[in-house]
C-alpha cells in the first residue's frame, strides 16, 4: 500500500494509443458518421457498375440477335 502507482504510459504505449487513435478515426471515415460513408458510396458505384454491365450484355445479345435475323432475311432472299 505504500507504493505509487505511476499514471505515465511508456512511450510504446502512447504509440499503441496513437495508432488506435487514427485507425478509430480511418473507421468512421470508411462507415459514416449518420451519412453514408466511402464504404457505402464504393458499394453504390460498384452497383451502378453492375447494372451497366447488365444492360450492356442486354444490347449485345439483342444486337447479335438482331445480326442473326438480319444474316437470315439475306440468306433466304438470296435463294
């Protein structure tokens, strides 16, 4: 009991401290504080992308299908 506890933190410790500090701080930037957060707007152009892609590959079939009716009429006039 008659021995002091020191309230000082090593110098390791502060830095443990400090970096848990910055990553507590990159966290909320990634998540949002009450408005969406880079996490949440990467996944809203990720899915913007997606639905591009869809509708790409939608005109590509409907073109080639198209092509394909196109080849047919030339082929069937030809005869």
């Amino acid at each position: 009991m008659g021995q002091r506890e020191e309230c000082e933190m090593t110098e390791f410790e502060g830095q443990v401290l400090a970096d848990l500090s910055v990553l507590k701080s990159q966290m909320k930037q990634l998540l949002g504080i009450g408005q969406p957060g880079r996490l949440t707007q990467i996944e809203e152009r990720v899915e913007r992308h997606e639905r591009t892609v869809q509708r790409m590959k939608g005109l590509a079939g409907a073109a080639g299908a198209l092509l394909t009716v196109i080849h047919l009429a030339i082929d069937y006039f030809r005869r």
